[in-house]
C-alpha cells in the first residue's frame, strides 16, 4: 500500500505541474497569436498610425501660423480658434504608447514604435520585427513589434497578467485536483490491497488455529479462497504432508526402539536379580547392584518414550464420564511410597463442592498430565517439604488442576524451555535423577484435552504446575 500510494502521490504531482505549465504555456500562446492577428489587421487595412511626436509649444506654433494669428482678425474669432488649438493640444498628448496599459488600464495598446517623452519605457526604433517581453515597473508586457508596407514601425501590446492570474489559477486547480485525486486513490488502493489479500488472510487465520500437532491438509471446500491462491493451497498441503510423513517416521522409529529395548531390558533386570540372589562379595554386590538401578533407569526412559510417541500418535481419544475426586485420590495413592520416603506432607487441596463434581474427560490423558505435575514435585521437593494436588473451579469457569510444592522452584527463563524433550533445568548437574521427559509428556496430553499447562514460581517459594480446562464452560464436552 505504501508503494502505490508513492507511485500515486508522483503521477498526481507529475499530472498537476503538466497541467499548469501546459495552461500557462497555452495561455501564452494565445496572447501571442491574439497581437499577431491584431498586427496583420493593422497592416492589412493600413491603419493610421502617428508617424512622430510633436510637442504642445511646436504645434502651438505651427497652428498660430496657419491661421494668421495676430492678422487684424476680432477678439470672438481669436477665441474660437484659441479652443480649436487647445483641442490639438490635447489629441497631440493623446498617442498611444505603452504607458496607457498601466494609466489608461488598456488591455491592449496599438502605438507607435516611438515613445512619448518621460515614458518609464523605451523600445529601440531598431529593433527586429517580433515577440518580446518587458518589464513596466511590477508587470510583465508582451510586445510585437511590426513594419506597415510603409515603412512605418509600430508595437501592439498587452499586459502579461492575465496569463499570470490563469497560471495562478490553473496552478490552484492542479493542486486541489492533486490532492483529491491522491487521496481518493489512495483510500481505493487501500480497499484494493486489503480485498486482494482478504483471502491470504483467511488462510493464515485458518493456518494459525491449527494446533501444531495438526499436519492435515487444509481443506476450503467452500470456496473462500480464490482461484489465484489454489497453486498456494496446493503447496502448503504438499508440504504438510511431507512433513506429516517424516513426522510419523521419526515417531515410529521412536516407537519401535523404545519397544525393541524393553525386551533385552527385561532380560537384563531378571539376570540381574539372579545375581543378587547369589552368594556374592560386597563389591560385586554393590556393583550388581548399581546395574540394576542403571537398567531402572533405561526402563523408565524406555517407557516415557513409549508414552510420548502413542500421545504424539493417537488421534481419537475416548472420553468417559468419572469422578474428579476419584481420579485425584488413584494419584495420591500411586505416589504416597515416593513421597512417604522423604517424609513430604503430600495431599488434596479440593473445596467440598469439588469433591462431588463429574467430568467427561480422556480419564487416561487427564491422569497422564496430573501425575507427571505431581511426580515432579514429590521428586524435586526436599525432605519434609510439602506437595498439593489441588482442584478449583475459576471465576471464568475453566477447571483449573495442578499441584503446588515447597521446592526450589525453577529459573524465569527456563519456565518454556522445561517442555523440551529432554530438557532438563540444571543440565548435567541435576541431583534428582530423572528422563527430562515428564513435562514433555505432559504437555502433549494437555495439548489432546485442548488444556493449557502453565508452570509458574510461587511467591512464597516453590513451584506451581497448573491446568486449565474448558470443561466447565458447557456441559457439551464432545469436543474431546
């Protein structure tokens, strides 16, 4: 939009000065053609034009003599001709000559080549026959100067201000036409662009309300998008699925690995068993003994593994209608060992109207997330700290679940970063064993019930996991 409107602004202001400079220069020829006509007239028909200037004491002179002034005649006649040589007096000063433009307020001034004397102008009686502009004070005054058959010189002429008041003029309609113009087209470049990309736009509105995990094509079966963009579609859909292609071989592989090693993993547990169970020294009991834990170690990697890829793979979940406070007390249960060997106050933070409430959840999705928020709390928690498993009902009328613990906490800046697979906060040097896989799994079992995780460091120290469900919203849960 910025660079159409540039381009408009540069035609408009082009368009305008060709306009004025196209009148002004129109104007001007129409004066000049105006003083060529006049002069042909002039020549044509042989004007009279006065050959010379004569002064009033030299006409007085010759007129006294041509009728006997002072010959005898009466004072009635003197009279009579003292008012006929005033009446000569005065069309002997009545020339023309430039100067009446400006007097007299001449448009146009046919005069003698000559000037009268103390003109503020002065024509050289030698100049060459033609077009020239001078200056009279503040006004400009167009000239043509022209020769009757004669020989006569003589100068028709007319002030330039009529075509500065039309430049002025036509300059001012340029610019009020330039900035309508500008505006109106820019106002319809804006409506254009905006028209031409509304349906780039709702593509990409429809691109970002997928969910990452959504690598099917994109499907405009209503025709919304315009043939032009079909080509664009097509692209995006190929690309999807070789993404989606390379996305299920890399879960596969995940899959199959995980599986392939649970098997030799098995087997090497059950040796290791036997070998306790035989009578062996201290050291190589210790070191059996350490194997065990290793192999403890790879089951549970192998396992979480397992768990990411079927979440990362399953598609359709199954809901099922079950009791809030039931699933919360399994959980309890399943981690009260873990969380009894380090002496943790562990337990339920659920108002009573919470504890009679029914969902219809993926029950096996919603315990995946819940246990792994809380089994990360029992384990980075210290000895005799203290972990909730809370439930609470927001003023929005979201579901909120989590648990709530008197740890370390976790830095600002890894709060995102810890749902990386594999990520783990400390690196290399964590103390608490573990897979750096539980908020991972986690976060994509939040991501199959439409939930959003949220971890947060507690004022009071410690660390708050939480999820926020819609399930309260409606009692229409069928998009789950």
């Amino acid at each position: 939009m910025l660079a159409v409107s540039a381009i408009s602004l540069i035609a408009g202001a082009a368009a305008s000065a060709y306009t004025f400079f196209t009148v002004r220069s129109g104007a001007q020829q129409f004066i000049d053609e105006e003083l060529q006509q006049i002069a042909a007239v002039v020549i044509n028909y042989d004007m009279l034009i006065p050959k010379r200037w004569e002064g009033p004491r030299h006409r007085h002179q010759r007129l006294y003599r041509a009728q006997g002034f002072g010959q005898g005649r009466g004072p009635g006649w003197r009279r009579q001709q003292m008012l006929q040589l005033q009446s000569h007096q005065q069309s002997a000063q009545t020339v023309p000559s430039l100067t009446d433009l400006s007097s007299s307020r001449f448009d146009i001034v046919i005069a003698p080549l000559f000037g009268r004397p103390g003109d503020p102008i002065f024509v050289p009686l030698g100049v060459d026959d033609g077009l020239y502009s001078v200056v009279m004070g503040k006004n400009r005054v167009r000239i043509l100067a022209a020769t009757k058959p004669d020989g006569q010189r003589f100068m028709v002429a007319r002030p330039l201000a009529p075509i500065e008041r039309i430049g002025a003029e036509a300059l001012q309609l340029s610019v009020i036409e330039f900035a309508g113009l500008s505006l109106l087209y820019i106002l319809l470049a804006v409506l254009a662009v905006n028209a031409v990309f509304a349906a780039v736009n709702r593509v990409a509105k429809v691109i970002s309300e997928r969910s990452e995990h959504d690598l099917s094509p994109l499907d405009f079966a209503d025709k919304t998008v315009p043939q032009e963009l079909h080509a664009f579609v097509d692209a995006l859909n190929g690309m999807l699925a070789r993404i989606a292609q390379s996305v299920r071989q890399k879960e596969r592989f995940i899959a199959d690995a995980a599986h392939e090693m649970r098997t030799p993993l098995a087997a090497l547990s059950l040796q290791a068993e036997n070998l306790l169970s035989l009578p062996l020294s201290p050291e190589l009991t210790a070191k059996v003994k350490q194997l065990q834990q290793g192999i403890v170690r790879e089951k549970e990697l192998m396992n979480a593994l397992l768990q990411l890829a079927r979440l990362q793979n399953q598609t359709v979940l199954q809901p099922v209608r079950f009791k809030l406070y039931d699933l919360l007390i399994e959980i309890l249960e399943e981690l009260g060992p873990l969380a009894d060997a380090k002496n943790l106050d562990f337990g339920l933070d659920v108002p009573p109207e919470m504890q009679r409430l029914e969902v219809t959840l993926p029950r096996t999705e919603l315990k995946t997330v819940l246990y792994n928020l809380c089994s990360n709390a029992v384990k980075y928690t210290p000895e005799d700290g203290q972990v909730d498993l809370f439930a609470r009902s927001a003023a929005d009328g979201k579901l909120i679940l989590g648990a709530a613990d008197s740890g370390p906490g976790i830095a600002p800046e890894a709060l995102t970063s810890v749902f990386e697979p594999f990520f783990r906060a400390k690196g290399d040097t964590e103390a608490v064993p573990g897979t750096g896989l539980g908020l991972a799994i986690a976060q994509a079992a939040a991501a199959k019930l439409h939930g959003e995780l949220k971890l947060e460091n507690r004022p009071e120290g410690g660390l708050r996991a939480s999820l926020s469900l819609d399930v309260l919203k409606s009692a229409d849960t069928s998009e789950y």
